[in-house]
C-alpha cells in the first residue's frame, strides 16, 4: 500500500518524446522537480538497415518497435510529443509585410510557392515571427509534406500513442538547453549549437532560448538554409 501511495503522489511526467529518424527510434521522458528536468525513462533502437525510407515494413517496424519501448522502458502513460524528422521538414525563412497572425497565415502558403520541394497547398505549415524590420516581419516558416505527417500519426495510433503535440527538431536542441539559462545575464548569450545526425548536420544559433538562424549543412546532398532573428 505505501509502494503505491508514494507512486500516487509523484511528481507528474511529462509526455514521451519520440524521435523517428533516419536511422534510429529514441524515446525519453523527463519530470520536473525543483525547476530541474530529470531523466525518468529511456529508450532506443536501430532501424535495420534494409528498411526502405518510405516502405510499408517501416512503419510496420515502427509501430511494433514503439510498443516494445514503451511497454519495456518503464515509460510512464502513453502521452506523447512526435518530433518531425530533419529529412521531412522544410524550413524557409521569409519577409512578408506587417500583418495581424491570421493575415500572416493565410499568406504563407502564396509566399511559399517555388520555394518548397512540394504544394505548399499540400503541406502542414507553421510559422514564427522572428522579428520587425520596418513595415516587414521576418518569418521563419516550417513546412512538412501532410500526407506524411498524417501516416505519423497513423502509425503512433497503432502503436497505441496519445499524440499530444509535435514539435521540429531545431526547437528541441534549443529548448534542451534552456534550463541552463535562466539567469538575467543569460537573456542577452548567444549560442551555437551543432547537432551531428546520421541523415546530416545541422547548426543552430539562439539567443535566450530563442531560435535566430539556423542551417543544414548537409543531408544526402541537399543543402536546406534558413535565417532568423536579427540584432
């Protein structure tokens, strides 16, 4: 009965975090105590190198690989947040003319236009408003293929995930850091990050846990930039 109080009163977890590469599929959940994040549970496996990119054993591997995880690696609930993988987002960065947030978003798609491997009119798209400069914003705008994004969260279905949310890879390597700096000194430090994946590497600055510029240095070939905040 006390084993079972003390789990009653725990500190919530947040949700799980899945990350399905290039490569490989990680899973990590953290709890917050005394303003700190803590590492509760984490799990990881290769994908076997003769899966297709886009195969049906793929996802098929995912969904059964993801359920192996969960139900082994002493996650807590099936709450979830799925990261877009860096080979499926597209990053753009824009200047568009001052406008309300639902103008702006209406826009986007035409701004896009030519400027993505595919329809923006076929993709899910969001933005953040990087900056002013004059009667113009600066938008960093993130695009990612939706029949692809909807498969995701398909395949998280199967694997009996409670999608919560999404986020994109950049944001994560930021956010990862930013309980280091919370100081008021710190709102004005400046940072590199570099993250070395299997797929690519990828170059990240922010300011105070904000993303200003950003870049894939490399990924089979491609080469994808984007910019963002200003002085």
């Amino acid at each position: 009965m006390f084993g079972f109080t003390k789990r009653w009163l725990a500190p919530r977890a947040n949700p799980i975090g899945v990350d399905f590469g290039a490569e490989g599929l990680r899973l990590a959940q953290v709890r917050h105590e005394g303003g700190d994040p803590q590492l509760i549970a984490a799990a990881s496996a290769d994908v076997p190198g003769h899966l297709g990119r886009e195969s049906e054993a793929r996802w098929d591997w995912f969904v059964a690989t993801t359920r192996d995880l969960v139900a082994q690696g002493g996650f807590s609930g099936r709450q979830a947040v799925l990261a877009v993988p860096a080979g499926q987002l597209h990053i753009q960065h824009l200047r568009m003319a001052k406008m309300d947030e639902e103008s702006l978003g209406k826009a986007l798609g035409f701004e896009l236009r030519g400027k993505l491997p595919f329809d923006p009119g076929a993709a899910v798209l969001r933005h953040i408003v990087a900056g002013e400069i004059g009667g113009e914003v600066e938008v960093i705008a993130m695009a990612a293929r939706r029949d692809w994004v909807e498969r995701l969260l398909e395949m998280a279905a199967r694997a009996r995930l409670e999608v919560v949310g999404m986020t994109v890879q950049p944001q994560v390597v930021v956010d990862c850091f930013g309980h280091l700096y919370r100081r008021k000194t710190d709102a004005e430090a400046t940072s590199l990050y570099v993250d070395l994946g299997s797929g690519g590497t990828r170059a990240i600055i922010a300011r105070g846990g904000e993303m200003m510029f950003g870049r894939q240095l490399a990924e089979e070939g491609r080469r994808n930039a984007v910019g963002g905040r200003r002085k």
